[in-house]
C-alpha cells in the first residue's frame, strides 16, 4: 500500500474518532439546577394544660430543740441519792424524781418556823384578848378621845403588829417548807437526758448543773426562703419533711412562725417549723428526727387556679418562650403570676394550637420550619 493511501485512511480514523466524541457529548442529558430542599427540623414539644396546683418552695434546715435546760439544784445541799433511771439518752415524763438532796437540815428548818408560828400565834391571841378588854373598858368609860387616841387605848398597833408576825411566821413556814421541797430534783417536763454532771456524794448549789434536758415532744425547724414567696405561703398547710436515708418516707410538720427579721447574709426570710413526736416510738414505722439533724423540707403556698405550669428553663429573661404552632418556631410574651424556684405559673400569653418547646436550638429564629418528635422518632 502506497504512504498516500495509509496516510487517507489515518486521516479518516482520526476524523471518526473526533465525529464520535463530538456526538457522545451532545448526546449527553444536561444537569439542571434545582432549589434546596428544606427539612424540617425534629424537635420535642409538649402540649399546654392548665390546671390547678400550689407553687412549693424546697428548703431545709437543721432541727433544734424547742426547750432545752441545765437543770441545777436550787439549795445547797449533798446529793444522797440519784434515781437509776436518769442516765444520759433515757427518755423521762415530766414529775420524774431524778435525784435527791440531803434534806435533815431542811426538816430541821421546817420544825424551827412551825414552832416561832404557833409562838407568834399565842402572842396574838394575847394581843387579842387585851384589845377586847380593853374595848369593853373604853364603852364602860363613854370617854370622848380623838381617832389615834381611841387606836392606842384600843390597842389597834399592837394587835396589828401581832398579826403582822403570824403572817411572817406562816412565810417563813412555807419557805422552809419549799427548800425541803427542793431537796427532790425532777423532771420539769416530757423530755430526755442528755448529760449528767453529778454522783452521790456530790455537793451542789445554785450554781451547780446536775442534768442536761431536753424535751422531746416538739422539736424546731428553721427554714429559710425568699422574701417573694411569703405573700404566697400558706401557714396551714402542712410542710413535708424528708431525708436521703428514710427510703421515700415522709413526715408531716407546721409553720409555727414567720420571724420578723431577715438573715443577714442573703436577705431571706426566715421561717420556724414546729414537728411533733420527732423522736417517733421504737415500734413505730414513722422515722426519728433527731436533734442537729438536717431536714430537707418542701413549703407549700397558697392554690394557684387554672394557670399553665412551665419549667422555669424554658422562660426566657424577658419573660417570653419558644413554641411550636403549625409546624413552625414562634415566641410569645408571657404573663408570669409567679416564679418558683425550678417551675412557673403563666396566665397568660399562648395562643391556639401551641406547643411549649423542649428542645434547646442554637440559633431560634421565628418561622423556621420544625417537626414535633412523634413517639417511635429519632430526633
């Protein structure tokens, strides 16, 4: 084959494969350009009750005693004899002989004052006897004296004087009979040993402390909250009590006072619960309160009717929130009645077909396109 043949037929390879590319590429369907989509963004969302609820204050304090003494002797005496039930921790009724005083010196004391009494009770009727002889010789004389002459020939300052030394002779009996009394030391109410400080042999006084009491029939709580709870507080109303160890158990307390001053430290309001039977019976399911024991405490107010309850994290600072209306993000301005410490009371502000928004976004932006998390929904 001649080279002007060859060179033909590589010309027209060259030109078939230049036709074939061109018509593949014409042939070729051509991208066109479409609108992003929008998705939806999955959220959670809850529907809007009203309902009727008390707003609750969570608080705590440590438990005090609501009467606590050191008993001390009240004369001066030796200790001859001390009960063998006041040991620290028993629990004792009020009128409980807890020890007793030598009491010789005292008896002693009461027969002394027994015996000047019925002295000074002799000299009066002495007295007594003149003064009436000595009325019956005045009317005998019909003698016309002046009102303080009359008193002295009447013998009226003596026999004032008489009577004036029985009555201090009946105190001085009373007196002595009151020290005696006082040789016996007992209970001075319901309550339990905490410590005692003397043993027989012991000599004592006013100054003396023989026992440590406390009662245990009520003890006290103090709380504290903040000063815009207090118009809501409902002082009947029963403030529950609990602790991590009673396993879900309750107790039940009462407001006994709103104290008339703030703490100094964060201005809030302080208030004393009072808690009855805290030590509870050893066969009773109830759990002991003992005293210095911290109690976790839940402070109820007054009822809060037909009002929508939120989370308190869902309201923004300028008391407005997020919902959900018509599958799109909206905000509303609420009308707050009031702000608990975790949950809010709103009257108003959500409109129809709402749903409060659960879901925390980035950036919120009123209309963008959300879908509510159905049941089954991975968000």
């Amino acid at each position: 084959m001649s080279r002007t043949a060859q060179l033909l037929i590589t010309i027209a390879i060259l030109a078939g494969g230049v036709s074939a590319t061109m018509w593949i590429k014409n042939s070729n369907p051509k991208p066109e350009r479409k609108a992003p989509e929008v998705v939806a963004r999955l959220v959670e969302a809850r529907e809007l009750e009203r309902e009727t609820t008390r707003p609750t204050w969570p608080a705590g304090g440590t438990v005090n005693a609501s009467d606590e003494v050191s008993l001390a002797a009240q004369v001066s005496a030796r200790v001859e004899w001390i009960s063998p039930e006041a040991i620290p921790g028993a629990r004792l009724s009020k009128g409980t002989l807890l020890a007793r005083l030598e009491s010789a010196d005292f008896d002693f004391a009461v027969k002394q004052k027994q015996a000047a009494l019925a002295q000074v009770e002799a000299d009066l009727a002495v007295e007594q006897g003149q003064a009436d002889l000595a009325a019956e010789e005045f009317q005998l004389s019909a003698a016309k004296l002046s009102a303080s002459d009359r008193a002295l020939v009447m013998r009226e300052p003596q026999l004032a004087a008489a009577r004036a030394a029985v009555a201090s002779a009946k105190a001085a009996v009373e007196q002595a009979k009151l020290d005696l009394a006082r040789t016996e030391i007992r209970m001075p109410f319901d309550g339990q040993i905490m410590s005692r400080k003397v043993s027989p042999g012991s000599q004592v006084g006013s100054a003396s402390t023989l026992f440590d009491l406390v009662a245990t029939d009520t003890f006290w709580i103090e709380v504290k909250m903040p000063r815009a709870f207090l118009p809501w507080l409902d002082n009947q109303h029963a403030v529950t009590l609990s602790q991590q160890h009673w396993a879900g158990k309750t107790r039940q307390a009462r407001i006994l006072n709103v104290l008339p001053d703030v703490d100094s430290a964060d201005r809030q309001v302080k208030v004393v619960l009072a808690l009855d039977n805290p030590l509870s019976s050893p066969d009773s399911d109830v759990p002991p309160v003992l005293l210095n024991d911290y109690i976790d405490c839940v402070l109820y107010g007054r009822e809060i009717i037909d009002a929508i309850v939120m989370d308190r994290r869902r309201l923004n600072d300028d008391d407005s929130t997020w919902a959900v209306n018509t599958s799109k993000l909206v905000k509303r301005q609420l009308d707050v009645i009031y702000r608990g410490r975790e949950r809010v009371w709103i009257k108003s502000g959500f409109e129809a077909g709402d749903q409060l928004l659960m879901s925390q976004l980035d950036t919120p932006v009123i209309g963008l396109p959300l879908r509510v998390q159905a049941q089954g929904d991975k968000p």
